[in-house]
C-alpha cells in the first residue's frame, strides 16, 4: 500500500501516469483485445478434463439392446399420431403411453398473459406433460430431468422434436426395469418450448410469475441435479449440436457439456458447438496450431460469445440453470450426406449420460462455471480471459483517472499543497517548472483578468490570483471543484433519466396510449427510437436553459472522467455475469467513448459525433440484426431483412424481460444506454 | 439564499423517498443483506409485535433483538397516518436532516469559537486554513445536500431498517454535545448505546467537551488534573445512571433478564453469521469452536480498544474525536451495514476544511461504488446462480472495509495535516525555497 501514504511514490507513478497516458489506454485496449481474440489459439487454451470424479464417464456397460426396437416402434406410432392433426402437440398420446408404462404421469396447465397484450387473445394457455421414474434406492430427494419440447408438424420454423419423445419413451421403458437408480429420473415434455420449461419450474418450486401464471405441480421429486433437454427430430441424425447457453449468460458446468460431448465421442456420434465442425487435430493438441484452426476455433468462440452475449436462453436449458439446475441442450441436425447416427446410437448416449449422473454424490461444484469454448474439447477459463478484458476495461479507466488527476490538481495546486501533484517531489523538475510558470504568468494574468470580470466569478476565483499555478491550458473554465461537480450533476440525473424513460417506456406508452392498430413489434420499436431520438437533442435543449452562453456550461474533464469511471464500473459488473455481452460492448464502446472530447473543429465534432451515434445501444442493436441476417442476395435485402431482425430481437428481448427475468434489456436501456448519454453530451461542449 | 436551499434540498430528498416507496424497490432491499442486519431488520421486528400479542416473550426464540423499549416505542410506527410504517420512517428521515442541519449550523458556531479562542497561538502565515464566517453559512446545505443524495441513507430508510432509528439517536447525542447540553446528551447517549451498545465508547469524547467547555481559559488546560478526573466522573455517572435506568426499566417491562442475552448478547457473541458487510461472518464460520470464545474477545476489542490511543491524541478535538469514533464503530461492530456508513458520510463534510488535504478520493469513491454494485451481483452468482462461492462475496464486504478504513485514515491524515498547518502556517518552505514536503511517519 506504499503508493498511497508515500508522496513520492503516488508522484512517480501519477507522472507516470500523466505523461503516458495516451499510449498507455491504447496499449491496454489492443493488447487486451488482441490477448482475448488469441485465446483461441491452440496453445494458450486448455484441454478439456473431468474434475468431477464420480461422474465416471463412459465406465459402464451398457445395458440397452444392441437394436432399441421399441424406439422405432414409438416413432411409428408418433408420426401417425401427430399427423392426424398437424397443428396439435401429442398430449394425450404421451400421456397415456406413460400410463401404460406404470409411471406416475401428470399434466400441468398453465397460462401466459401476455405483456403488452401482444398477443389478440392475450391469454394463451398450455400444457405440460411429465412423469416421474421413482428411484428404488432412495427416497425421492434427488432428480434428474429429461425434457423434450413439444412442436406440432405443422411448425416449420423449428425442428421436430418427436425423435426425442419416442426415445423418452422408449428409455422409460428400458430404465424402469434397471435396478440401480438412486435418482428418480423426470420425463418432461413442455409445451411452448421456453414458456412450457418456465411454467413448470415455477410450478415445481412454487414460485411466482407476473405473466406465466402456472399450476401446482401434483406429483414431485426431490432436488433437481441435472437436466437434459432433447431436441431432436423423428429421422435419423448426422450430427450433435451442443447448445448450452442460458438466461443471462449463465452457463452449465463445464463437467456436464465434458460428460455430453464425451459419451457422444464414445458412440462415435458426431458432437459440434453451434454447428461449427472442428478437426480432429484441434482437440487432440498434436497439430492444431495452424491458422486454419485458428480461425475455426475462433469463430466457433465469436459465435457461442454471439448466443451468450444475447442473455436469452438458446433451449429449454436455459431456464432450468436459472433455478441452479446445471442442464444442455442436445439437438439433433438432420444434413444429407454425412454419416448416420440411428435412434439406438442416440440411445446409448443419453443411457449412458444418465447413469453418469446417477453416480453423482453431490451437485456440480467441481469444474468451471464461467468459460469459453472454442471447440468441444477445448476450453479458456474465467482465469485466462478475465486479465485480457480486463486491460480492454482499462484503457477507459486510465483516461478517468488521468482526467479526475486533471481537474482535481490545478485548486489543489493554487493552495500550495504537495497533493497529488508529483512535481515537487524532485528539484530538477522543480526548476524547469518554476521557468515554466514564469513564460505563463502573463497569459495567466489575462485569464484571471476575464474571469473577474464575468459575472460569476466567486471568492475562488479570486483565491486563483495568489496562487501559482502550473498547468494553464484549461484553467478559465476550471473553477472551483465542487462547483464543477455541480454543474456536470443536471447532465448525469437527465441522462439517468432517459434510461429509465427508455427502460419504462414501452410499457407505459402502451398502457396510456390508445390501441392503434399497429403491432406490438413495432410499437415497442418505435417507442424505444423515440426515446432514443428525444434522447439524442438532450444536449441541445440544456443548452437553451443556460440563458446566456450558447454553450453547454460545464466542466468536460470532470464529466468524461465520471462517464468514463461509471462505465468501466457497468462493463466490468457486466463481465461477471456475462463475459460476452461485456466483452462485445467494450470492444465497440471503449475506442470511442475514450476518444470523444469537445473540439472548435466542425469536422471533427460531427465525425465524433458519427462515432457516438454508431456505438449507442440503438444501432448496436441494428447492426447486431443486420449480422445476424448476412447471408443476403443484395445489400437492400440485407437492410430491410437486418431492420426486421432486429425489430424481432428487441421484442423477444423486451419479452424475455417479462417473462423470464431476462436481464440484457434492463442492462442496455437503464445502465448503457445512460452512460452512453453522458458521453453524449461531451462533443456539445464548447472546447473553450 | 443557504436556508433556502437547504429547505428546497430537503424537500427534494423527502419527495424522492416517497417517490421510491412507491415502488419496489424497498421489498428487494429488505432481502439484501448489505442493508438489513438480524439487529436492524423490521421483518424481525414485527415478529416481535406478534410474538408479545400471543404473550410469548420475544426473546425465547432467535428472532427479536430489539431493546424491550424499542419494541414498545416502534409499536407507534403503526398509528403514522398513510402506510403507517413507511410514513415513520420518512418521518425519521426528516427528523434527521433537521437535525443534521442544526448539526451544521451549531457545528460553525463552535468553530468558530474555538477558532477565534485559539487563533494567537496559530501561526500568522496560516490565515488561508482558517475557516470562515461565509465558508461555514454553506456548511448546513452542504450536509443536507449530502444526506439526500447518500445512497447509503436512502437505502437504509427505504429498506425500513431499525438503524435509521439509532443513527438518529447518534445524531441528537452529537448535537446536544455541541450544543453543551449536559443532561440531554448523556440521555441520548444512553438512548443510543441502550439501542445498539457499540455508541458506549462516545462516553470518552462527550466526558471530554464537557470538561473542555466547563473551563475558561483554553491554554491552562489540563487533561488529567483533579478537576479534569472529577468532571469526566460526573459526565460518566449521568450517563450510567441514565442507562442503568433504561436497563431497570426494561427489566420492570419484561420481568426477567433474558433480554439482555437477546439484544448485548447477541451482539457481543455473534452468533448470527449471516453474510453482511462486516468482517466477522466470513472469519466465525471458518472458525473450530474451542477458538471461538477467544477470536470473538479479539474481533470485539478492534471496536473498543481504538478509543484510547484515538482520545490521547485528540484529547483537545472531541468533536472530531466523537466522530472517529463513530466512524470506527460502523467498521468494527459485529453487524455492519449500510446503515452505520450512512451516518458517518452524511456527517463527512462537517470537516470539509481539511478537504484540501484528502488524498485517495477517486480511489475510496470507486471502491465504494464498487461495493455498491458488486455485492448484489456476486451475492446473486454465489446464493442464487450458483456459478460463483462464498469467497467472491466476501471479497467484496473486504473490499468494503477496505474502503471505509481508506477514507478514515485518510480523513485522520487530512485533520492532523491541517492542524499542523494551523500551527505551523500553511505554505511550509524549505530553506532554498521549495516547498517541504511533509510526510506522515
């Protein structure tokens, strides 16, 4: 701690600090940029390994039938059940085939009031479908669940989940003879895939939701441990897609995505992150430093960063680690010409990952719970990307600091003190200083001359004339510190509230506003981009307020360097619960905010002010819905198709919000985009 | 044009309390642990009404720690027009922003006093660290303005904690001591140490004043002569009898001594390891059993064992030395809050002439922002989502403790520096006419 009582120190450092400190923030953020797109590279992450021991991966024999016949069978009879009407979920059939098997089997209603009466009917109920697998060995206080959502045929949008169905069947079937089960094992079939999942979490723990109302549970288990959730169609497979991220960025423990991607190996399925196929030498670490891997592995992490960094959950999963139930998706894609994995292979893996987690002897703890993955196999820890983010956060913060050093100096200094300033800790720079004083003393006369004069000028000012002062550049518009502190504080409580305008105002618009006959979508949209528009002449009409001047009155320094602060304060809060979401707004925000500062040059304030607009949460979001559609014939299609998407997204994360407590929309609207507004406001600012 | 912005800031901050009442914001803060303690929390409270009304005594159990008084005096919380309890706490608040403000104003007065008593022995090139007349007519805004845009006051009168309740005590203990009123400040000295017990070691600082203002003149003052002993006595023995009234009274109320396990006990042995912001929790459940006694005796002593080389040296500041003390309480007690800190930050700028001298301020305001924000968050990762453990919440209420023991070391630095200014004139030169630095060993 001897930088903060040692003067001498705290000046070696602060001069450090002070004459670097351009060259410093942009080191920091290229390295940490540069750091964190290299983890993907082959030799600086780790292979992946099991630190659970009792998971015993793969140690079991099988005890399944080398041809699962009942499978097919179930599937048969699915197909012909759920073709009778294309629209409709099997509930009934499900329901009493698990009747017929013996098991306690259940349904569970439950509504969704839909927010923003969005949908016609407004309320839309459900039904969930589950059945309990009593273990023999114990008394029912511990569960795993397998849940498959339901999806009628006639929903093309998203793949059929009746192979999952049939295999659930079929497995109950197999699972109920087996003896060895210290688990009860839940089969769950949700309807409305997310919503169903909610329902009946929020049924089985009996908690509360605003708008999914759901039903008490009538049967129940003990804690859950583990959920698997199925996805997978009624034709045979190609390969495995792992999906695991969840609500808010939360991900499962790295053990169990180990424990799915291993037993797929083992049956020699083939197991792929997002879709991204990876070469063998990638994992197995002989030869997967070449730059081809490179690449791979790197889109394969930009992309699980892309889903993660939503806060929306990509499955069922999702929700389940909400409630501290570590759980993956595991989808089945249908893609011609690549080898085959039947429903019995299928089988075995999901045989095979449930009795592994039978053997666990306590929860997941082991293992890492905040990752990335580059590759099935591989992995890169909180511990070896946290340093990287954290030096790209850094190179705001330096330039706060150094701001704060700034405007808080030069009053010091006018007393006389040896505070923070450093320069009269050696005598050489003493001297230089004191030639250096002598050069400026007449302009600084003048200064103190104009200040006089103007209306305002206080007792402070006054004390400025005895004082000596060093650093002169900025010194007319820098008065005394609190009252800076002041002026800058109508700045930070407006843009405080437009956040909560912007956060709010969706739903109030809509609860005051008269039913036009627009959708919901766009009402929403539109809203958020009045708010964001009357946000943006912010600056523009405090301008006014201040009745003489025609500028914006304040202190610049002091309000980027407590801009500045705040958001290094949100990015990095922001980074313990969702790396990715963090990351991608440090890497954008952090270049532009750090830059921006108030110039005569007319050019230059518009191109700042261009910069600004293209990093604020509003276009953030257009360009994440413009990427998200890239595959366009032409660049007309990519805009209309790009605005539509992001429309979708700023609904599904408004609802999200409301629905399951998703966070990213509160993040952005109440905490970015406030942030955001304070750096605003700083191109406004006279420079004089 | 100072009155009146303390009136218009005061209402804004009454407005803004009542406006986020209305939300629900208050029922989330009632769940953090930052905020709410076993000793501080209106839900146990409450338990205790509905405990007594089934003529249950509310100590048998470990849910009520309140004083027997207090149980029967915040009954009133409930005959408050408009939501009754909400209501009693935004009166408290405004209860305490006026007495913040007479804090203030008196708070100058003294100061001035002291300074025109003491100004022959300054050093004649230290006019520019005197305060002034105008200087100090800002000072009651200053605290309001403080007060109403304190997160930490805000939270604890939103989140309806009972510490709002003893802060006020505090404050009126501190006022009256300024105000030299022997009689009400030992009262609510023992008001305020009935409530809480840590307030007990505030005795030392208010024995202090009232013998440094008992005596005329300011340079033939002794500290430990006969006379000195024989006030600290009489100062001590008021306080005494009137706590020693305030016990029999309970006793008489309850009719039986388990009260005092319930509410000193249970401060003193700590047996409540809920996670809060303070250093104990993480420590005692790590800690064998057989250590226990031992490590408790130790962890208590840091709040109690300060007050002595802390008086030596400020023997002829009680004030200041009253809220030191204050300030290390809030590090060191058992069950910290927020509550404790927003009773020392909204008192802060009363030693705003030493400012100049403040040396981390970036630093402290930072961390504190950071606990701030971190905490729920990493409470929710370690309790809620699972992914984190108990060691990234922990980090944070260190991080917290750091922060507090930042600022008041820094503070005791600036207040020294600056009666070493007072003292030696406040542009100190070297021989060849640069300036000394001045380095605190």
């Amino acid at each position: 701690m001897g930088f903060l009582t040692d003067e001498k120190q705290r000046g070696r450092l602060i001069t450090l600090l002070e004459r670097h400190h351009h060259k410093l923030s942009l080191l920091s953020y290229i390295i940490g940029l540069g750091g964190f797109l290299a983890l993907a590279y082959q030799p600086l992450n780790a292979s992946t390994y099991f630190s659970e021991n009792a998971l015993l991966p793969g140690l079991v024999e099988t005890e399944l039938p080398r041809t699962l016949d009942s499978a097919t069978v179930y599937r048969k009879e699915l197909e012909e059940e759920m073709k009778t009407d294309t629209k409709l979920s099997p509930h009934k059939w499900i329901y009493s085939k698990f009747r017929e098997l013996g098991l306690e089997t259940f349904t569970q209603n439950f509504s969704v009031v839909y927010p923003f009466k969005s949908v016609s009917a407004r309320v839309v109920a459900g039904e969930n479908v589950y059945s309990i697998l009593r273990a023999r060995r114990t008394a029912s206080t511990e569960a795993l669940v397998l849940s498959v959502p339901l999806r009628p045929l006639a929903n093309k949008a998203k793949t059929g989940t009746g192979g999952g169905i049939a295999l659930a069947l079929a497995l109950a079937k197999e699972f109920k003879q087996k003896p060895y089960w210290s688990k009860d094992i839940i089969f769950l079939f949700t309807d409305f895939d997310e919503i169903g999942a909610m329902a009946w979490l929020d049924g089985y723990h009996q908690t509360d939701s605003q708008y999914i109302i759901a039903n008490d549970l009538e049967g129940r288990s003990g804690a859950i441990i583990a959920a698997i959730n199925l996805e997978l169609p009624l034709e045979n497979v190609n390969y495995f897609n792992v999906k695991l991220e969840g609500l808010n960025g939360q991900l499962p423990n790295l053990d169990l995505v180990n424990l799915v991607v291993k037993l797929c190996r083992r049956e020699r399925a083939q197991v792929m992150l997002h879709h991204m196929s990876e070469d063998r030498g990638y994992i197995h670490s002989e030869h997967g430093d070449t730059f081809k891997d490179y690449k791979q592995a790197l889109s394969t992490m930009l992309k699980m960063m892309w889903y993660q960094a939503s806060g929306a959950p990509s499955g069922n999963h999702g929700l389940f680690q909400k409630f501290h139930i570590e759980s993956v998706s595991l989808e089945g894609v249908v893609k011609k010409g690549q080898r085959q994995s039947d429903i019995h292979a299928t089988a075995k893996i999901i045989e095979g990952i449930f009795r592994s987690l039978n053997n666990l002897l306590e929860r997941f703890h082991q293992s890492f719970f905040f990752y990335l993955l580059p590759s099935t196999s591989r992995y890169v820890s909180i511990g070896m990307y946290m340093p990287w983010f954290g030096l790209m956060a850094l190179a705001g913060l330096i330039q706060g600091i150094v701001l704060w050093l700034a405007t808080s100096e030069d009053p010091n200094k006018q007393e006389g003190e040896p505070l923070a300033s450093s320069k009269e800790t050696s005598d050489a720079t003493m001297e230089n200083k004191d030639k250096l004083d002598e050069s400026i003393s007449e302009r600084e006369k003048d200064n103190n001359a104009i200040t006089r004069e103007s209306p305002g000028a206080s007792e402070d000012d006054k004390v400025q004339d005895s004082g000596d002062i060093k650093d002169i550049p900025e010194d007319q518009e820098e008065k005394n510190g609190k009252k800076d502190l002041v002026s800058i504080v109508p700045v930070i409580l407006v843009a405080m509230l437009l956040g909560w305008m912007a956060h709010q105002g969706p739903e109030l618009l809509t609860r005051i506003m008269p039913r036009f006959r627009i959708q919901t979508e766009d009402m929403i949209l539109y809203s958020m981009l009045a708010i964001f528009t009357a946000a943006l002449v912010y600056p523009k009409l405090m301008k006014k307020k201040a009745s003489e001047s025609n500028i914006l009155n304040l202190n610049w320094k002091l309000l980027k360097s407590v801009a500045l602060v705040l958001q290094t304060l949100a990015l990095t809060s922001l980074s313990l619960m969702n790396i990715s979401l963090a990351f991608f707004l440090t890497a954008l925000m952090v270049p532009v905010t750090t830059l921006v500062r108030p110039c005569n040059n007319r050019f230059l304030r518009l191109l700042q002010m261009a910069a600004l607009v293209l990093v604020s949460p509003m276009s953030l979001m257009l360009m994440v819905g413009i990427i998200s559609s890239v595959p366009q014939d032409s660049p007309l299609e990519l805009i209309t198709q790009g605005f539509a998407n992001s429309k979708e997204l700023i609904f599904l994360g408004v609802m999200d919000a409301h629905l399951f407590n998703a966070w990213t929309e509160t993040v952005i609207t109440a905490v970015v985009f406030p942030v955001w507004l304070m750096f605003w406001a700083i191109p406004w600012i006279d420079s004089n | 044009m100072a009155v009146l912005g303390a009136y218009f800031l005061g209402t804004f901050g009454i407005f803004l309390r009542i406006v986020l009442m209305k939300t629900n914001f208050p029922k989330w803060l009632q769940s953090r642990n930052e905020v709410v303690t076993p000793v501080t929390s209106w839900e146990r409270v409450e338990e205790g009404f509905s405990l007594q009304k089934q003529f249950i005594s509310p100590y048998s159990g470990d849910m009520f720690h309140e004083t027997p008084l207090a149980l029967r005096c915040l009954k009133l919380a409930y005959y408050f027009p408009f939501d009754g309890v909400k209501t009693f706490f935004i009166v408290i608040d405004i209860l305490t922003m006026i007495f913040l403000y007479r804090i203030a104003s008196a708070f100058g007065d003294q100061m001035l006093k002291e300074q025109a008593a003491e100004k022959s022995e300054y050093s004649p090139k230290a006019e520019s660290l005197l305060v002034t007349a105008k200087q100090l007519s800002m000072l009651p805004s200053t605290l309001i303005a403080v007060h109403v845009f304190n997160p930490f006051s805000i939270m604890t009168t939103l989140a309806m904690t009972t510490s709002s309740v003893s802060n006020l005590m505090t404050l009126l203990t501190f006022y009256y001591l300024i105000k030299g009123n022997k009689l009400m400040c030992t009262l609510f000295l023992a008001l305020s140490t009935y409530q809480t017990l840590y307030p007990l070691v505030l005795i030392v600082p208010v024995a202090l004043h009232f013998y440094r203002n008992s005596i005329s003149s300011t340079s033939a003052q002794s500290f430990v002569s006969g006379e000195a002993v024989s006030s600290y006595i009489i100062t001590s023995s008021m306080f005494l009898i009137l706590f020693g009234f305030l016990i029999g009274v309970s006793y008489v109320l309850e009719g039986s001594w388990d009260f005092l396990f319930s509410t000193y006990g249970f401060i003193l042995t700590v047996p409540d390891l809920t996670p809060n912001t303070g250093i104990f929790w993480y420590f005692f459940t790590e800690m064998f059993d057989h250590f226990r006694t031992f490590f408790v005796c130790v962890f208590q002593m840091n709040a109690f064992i300060y007050t002595i080389p802390l008086a030596v040296k400020f023997t002829k500041r009680p004030l200041f030395l009253m809220y030191v003390l204050m300030f290390l309480t809030s590090i060191f007690k058992s069950y910290p809050s927020y509550g404790d800190a927003a009773l020392y930050i909204s008192l802060l700028p009363l030693w705003k002439h030493t400012f100049c001298y403040l040396r981390n301020t970036l630093m402290i305001v930072g961390m504190f922002m950071c606990c701030i924000v971190l905490s729920p968050i990493l409470y929710h990762l370690w309790i809620f989502a699972g992914s984190a453990n108990a060691n990234f919440y922990f980090a944070i209420t260190l991080t917290y403790s750091t922060a507090q023991i930042l600022l008041f070391t820094d503070l005791l630095f600036a207040y020294i520096r600056w009666e070493y200014g007072l003292y030696n004139g406040k542009d100190i030169r070297n021989p060849d006419g640069s300036k000394t630095l001045i380095i605190l060993e």
